[in-house]
C-alpha cells in the first residue's frame, strides 16, 4: 500500500481545519461540534479524527494559525537587531491576520468569538492565553528596543506600552466588524500619529 504523499497530509489537515473555520463562524467555539467540523469538511469520521483527535485540537490548530500568523511577523521584524516603530509592528500583525482568512470565512469573526468563549475561562482560555501572553511579550521587546534607542521615552515602562498595543488589536478587529469604516492603513496612521505627537 503506498504511503501518503506530506503535500496530501497537509491538504487533507488545511481541508478540516477550513471546515472548522466555518462552522466556528456559524456556531462560535463552544457551539461547534466534531460532527459539524466532519459534516462541513465531506470526509469521513476516520479521516478527520486522523488529523485532530477532538474539538481541543481544533480549537489549538485555530489558535495556532490566527495568533502564529502575527507571531512571525514578530521574528521578521526584529530580526538583527531592528527596532521598528511600533505602528509599523501593528500594521504588519493586523495585514497577516486579515491574510489568514479565505474566501469563506472572515476569520475576524472567528477570533472575536474565541475571546468571548476564552473570557469565560476553562479550555479555550487555556489555549488562548499563553498565545496572547507571547504576542505581548513580543510588543514588550519592541517597546524595548525603542527606548534603547531613546525612541521612546526613558520613563514609559515597556511592558505597560506592550499591554496597550495588544489591546489595539480587538479595538480594530470589532469596529470593522461593527461599523466597516476602519482600514488597517488609516487606524495604524492614527495609532503613528498619537505616539508621535
């Protein structure tokens, strides 16, 4: 019998894992069932559970795709040393995370859902915020960077500053989701312009 190509391996995982992206969209995270993830994927049972032993696996694989997205913007921009501006940081991170959607799902809508279900603790915001807790640590370093480089001000604390820019970042996602007017471009302009006023 021959073995499974890892190009096959890897379409079959991106396959339920987009089917899971739809029905989280639908249902949100607590409502979504592995019958619905098998359902909405077309393939059998066998097959997904294959890929992703329960509806935890999933929710880490969706996790790990939205948040991983911004974490590698993080490694290419501080490569060598580099202490971008941090509205430059916030436009990268917002632009990878609006790229991780498809064509049928906004993936915006998933990640709100997921810090609805996270806030009201047990699993999902277990697997969520060790994801979140990096991300500012990665905007910590940032911040830190710039005020070695005496770019920021010697009395800001960094990780104070990490935990605004974070919280940045659902502030743009619900007004696009809410009121459609805000673009990544003109909301990390503003955020320029108010720290560098």
């Amino acid at each position: 019998m021959p073995r499974v190509s890892e190009e096959h391996r890897a379409a079959r995982r991106e396959q339920i894992l987009r089917a899971a992206f739809r029905c989280a969209a639908r249902s949100g995270f607590h409502g979504m069932t592995m019958a619905d993830v098998i359902g909405e994927s077309g393939l059998s049972a066998g097959a997904v559970y294959g890929y992703f032993r329960g509806k935890s696996d999933l929710l880490l694989a969706i996790a790990d795709r939205t948040i991983g997205s911004i974490d590698d913007v993080f490694h290419e921009l501080l490569a060598d040393g580099a202490a971008p501006h941090p509205a430059d940081v916030l436009r990268t991170a917002l632009e990878a995370l609006m790229a991780v959607g498809d064509g049928d799902v906004d993936l915006t809508v998933v990640i709100v859902q997921a810090w609805a279900e996270a806030v009201r603790g047990g699993e999902i915001h277990d697997l969520i915020a060790p994801r979140v807790g990096r991300l500012r640590q990665h905007f910590q370093e940032v911040m830190r960077r710039r005020q070695a480089r005496v770019q920021l001000s010697a009395g800001t604390d960094p990780a104070e500053a990490a935990q605004v820019m974070i919280g940045l970042i659902p502030g743009f996602i619900l007004q696009r989701l809410m009121l459609g007017d805000i673009t990544v471009e003109g909301f990390t302009r503003g955020v320029h312009g108010l720290l560098d006023a």
